[in-house]
C-alpha cells in the first residue's frame, strides 16, 4: 500500500476564523462530537499559559486576532502512519516536538490529537503561527509539506510491540476548519 501524501484541496470557509479555530480544535481533541465513530488515543498540547481545553481554545483565537495581515493564522497539518502501526504516547509527543522544531514552530502553540478511527493511526496537530511574543505571523516552510519524512532524533526506535518506529506521512495541510466528507486514509 502506498503513503504517499495526499493534500485536500482547501475550499474556502466564510465562518469568521475564530469559529474555524475553535471547531478545527474541539475536532482534534474530541472527534466524536463530529462523527460518532471516531476515536482519539492521546492528545497533547505546546506553548500554551493555560492548561484546559476550553481555556487553550480561548487562547489560540485571542492570539491568532492580533493579525491583521493573515486571514488565517491557524494551520492544521495531519500525518499518517503506515497502517497497523501504532506508535506509543512518547513517541508521538517526540515526533510533534520534531515537527514543530523543523518548521520554525517550536515557541508556537499548538494542539494535537492521536487519531485511531482509521487503519492508519493519525496525528492531526493545529499550530497558531502568529508568534506569542512578537505577534509575527511566520511563514512554514515548505519542505514537509512536500511529502518528505521528518527524521527522528535518534535512527533505532522501538514501540511496546518491537517494531521499528516510522516516520509518518503527511496526509494533508489545511487551514483550520476540517472537511467532514474527507477520508484521512491514504489512497
């Protein structure tokens, strides 16, 4: 089976970008408030002053409404694991704080969640890229969003199961609302 990426194309959204915020977040962190038979396996969060979910929500839109210049500061990225893999909380928690690193996000807030409702465990993370200290929209750069692996800090892994750790491959960068008709599983 191939994993390749696979992008969904963005179609725009006319809600005020903090309601994309807010459902693109309660999505990720409980996805059986939009479809009943999905399933998070762990949830994870950076950079936040607060420490609930309700309370981090807040937080993501009053920073993403100090721009102006993006209509958008919130992106959603998912990442797909080859299926029948299912990585263990750490290693998630690792592979979010390599992807913030390597996308000039690492002092961003951001929101994650473990999806197991497909045969690809997913990680669906929203990232604010309106920087908190000097409210800078930053530019991602492009290079994951091309399909290429983020590599792990260390070469060997291994999960509770034995097997190798892998990276996972980008599904889909999006602005923050989330297409419900979609499927997550790679073609």
């Amino acid at each position: 089976m191939s994993h390749d990426s696979q992008k969904i194309k963005y179609t725009k959204n006319t809600k005020p970008k903090e309601w994309q915020i807010g459902d693109s977040v309660d999505y990720i962190r409980n996805p059986s408030v939009r479809n009943s038979g999905e399933k998070i396996e762990h949830a994870g969060y950076r950079n936040f002053i607060t420490d609930t979910h309700t309370a981090q929500k807040l937080e993501m839109i009053a920073l993403a409404r100090e721009t102006v210049r993006s209509k958008m500061p919130v992106n959603h990225w998912v990442f797909s694991w080859p299926e029948g893999e299912h990585n263990t909380r750490a290693q998630v928690d690792e592979f979010v704080d390599i992807f913030l690193e390597k996308m000039g996000l690492k002092d961003h807030q951001a929101i994650y969640g473990l999806h197991c409702d497909t045969r690809n465990y997913h990680v669906h993370i929203a990232v604010n890229r309106v920087h908190p200290e000097t409210l800078k929209v930053v530019r991602t750069t492009t290079a994951l969003t091309s399909g290429r692996p983020i590599k792990s800090r260390r070469s060997s892994r291994r999960n509770n199961a034995g097997q190798s750790w892998r990276t996972p491959h980008l599904c889909t960068r999006k602005k923050a609302s989330w297409p419900k008709e979609k499927s997550l599983a790679p073609a």
